[in-house]
C-alpha cells in the first residue's frame, strides 16, 4: 500500500504500542505546529520510530504483535480504531474506536503539565 495516497492504513506494534505512547506521539505535531497530522504521509513519518511487525506476522497465531491500529483519513480529519491482543488470548479485542484523533489524544495524552 503507498501511505501517500491511502485512506486507511493499519500498524502492527509490538507490546510498546500502548495507546498513551501512540497518543504522545501523534500529540507531538499538534504541540510544535498546533496543526495535527493530516495526511496518510505525516502519519507514516510520526510511526517510522515504532517497530511495525508486517501483517502476516501479526496473527494471533505468531502472538508477536500487541497492538493494533486502523487510523483513516476522512474529510472531517483522522480517526483511529485500536485493539490489543492480550497474552494467553485468542484474537484481538477492541480497545477503542473508531475515534476522531482530538478525542484519542484527549483521552489517552499525558495530563497538562505532566513531564515526560
């Protein structure tokens, strides 16, 4: 799939893809620029540093991933849908979503004022 022109895309995280870190990370262009990311080419560069793990290897049958996310690009901004594959579990479970990016920075970002 090319990210420059996707409507959606999927990652695939390994266990250190928690929902406040994604949150974090996608926070950070919204607090250096006070715009959040718009395209499916900013996204791809706010998850270059995370490890993806390819689809086929994502499968509850491999237990490598821990998390996945489905963000898509819609005329009103990005949303994003979260599941977690919990340990000794069979397949994924919703975590939440579908969510605008606002909301998901809301409810998952740091409190103000907190340090990183």
């Amino acid at each position: 799939m090319d990210l420059r022109s996707a409507a959606q895309h999927h990652w695939w995280l390994a266990g250190d893809g928690f929902p406040q870190r994604i949150a974090g990370l996608l926070a950070a262009p919204l607090q250096a620029t006070g715009q959040p990311a718009a395209s499916a080419a900013e996204l791809a560069e706010i998850f270059a540093p995370l490890p993806a793990i390819a689809a086929a290897e994502a499968h509850p049958a491999c237990r490598q991933a821990g998390y996945r996310y489905l963000l898509c690009l819609r005329p009103s901004g990005v949303h994003l849908s979260c599941w977690r594959q919990y340990p000794g579990e069979v397949g994924w479970q919703r975590r939440c979503g579908p969510m605008a990016l606002a909301a998901f920075i809301r409810r998952f970002g740091a409190p103000r004022g907190a340090s990183s």
